[in-house]
C-alpha cells in the first residue's frame, strides 16, 4: 500500500495579518475617543446612534431604525426603554398599525443634538484624517461590510 505524500502543516496567519482584528481593535479605539465625549452628553455609543438617527428623521418605526443600524428588535428595545426613561424619546404605538412602535424625539432630546454637535469634529480630529480621506476609508468598509453580510446570507457551498 503507497503511503500519500504528507502535508506539511500549515501555520495560522499573525494576529496582525487578520483584517477582522484591525477592525475589531480599531473599534475599540474608537470607542475610547467617543466615551469621555458621550459622557459628557449622558450617552453610550448605542444609545448616540439611536439619536444620531432620529435626529436626522424623527418619527420612525423601531424597525426602521433597526434595520438602519443593523440592530434587531431584541437588541434595541433595551436601548430605547433606556432613552425613553432618560426622557430622550417617546415611544407609542402607531394608531394605524398597533404592530408597529413609532419613536419621536421629545424637546429634550432634540436638544440635546446642540450639546452633541461638536462630537463628529472631535472623532475626525482624532483620526488624523482629513474628510476626503475618511469617506474613502467609510465607503470601503462599507463594502466590505455588504459583500460580507451577502456571503453571510448564500447558502453554504454556494
């Protein structure tokens, strides 16, 4: 009986070589910029991109927003009872459609988009990047992201 030739073993690529612990690290970087600035507004980073996106259309459903941040339901209910006791936002059944959960910013909410406005320049400055730069970075990620989550989605093998 012939023996197969032997593989010789192969060795997993540096910790360093791995794009998703770039991007898993420089995560947590980022959130070392934003904590002392959302702390000063009373926000988590969650709880900033739930605002961040009411600010930009109040009025929404839970799951637009959701699919907006690519949160499921589950995950951002807590976040927004959160914002709600904070007297950030309201949170109401939609009268045409009782299945759906509308958000609308409350006064103080909406006020506190002044008290944030400065946290964007903060991050760029931080980044070393200019704006050019960054959107170039984003749109990339972006990406990837999708190309991604569309993988994730086909089924196995195909």
């Amino acid at each position: 009986m012939a023996k197969s030739p032997r593989t010789p073993p192969v060795s997993p690529p540096a910790l360093d070589q791995f794009l998703c612990f770039s991007l898993y690290s420089a995560s947590h970087a980022f959130n070392r910029i934003y904590k002392p600035l959302l702390d000063a507004v009373g926000l988590t980073y969650p709880q900033y991109l739930v605002m961040v996106v009411l600010w930009a259309a109040d009025d929404r459903t839970v799951s637009q927003v959701g699919q907006q941040l690519l949160l499921e339901s589950s995950t951002l209910t807590p976040l927004l009872k959160r914002l709600e006791a904070l007297g950030h936002l309201t949170r109401t059944r939609d009268p045409r459609d009782e299945r759906q959960v509308r958000l609308r910013l409350t006064p103080q909410g909406r006020a506190l988009q002044l008290k944030a406005a400065t946290i964007p320049a903060c991050v760029l400055d931080a980044s070393g990047l200019d704006l050019a730069a960054l959107e170039r970075l984003r749109n990339e990620i972006d990406q990837l992201r999708e190309r991604l989550l569309h993988a994730a989605a086909a089924p196995p093998g195909g």
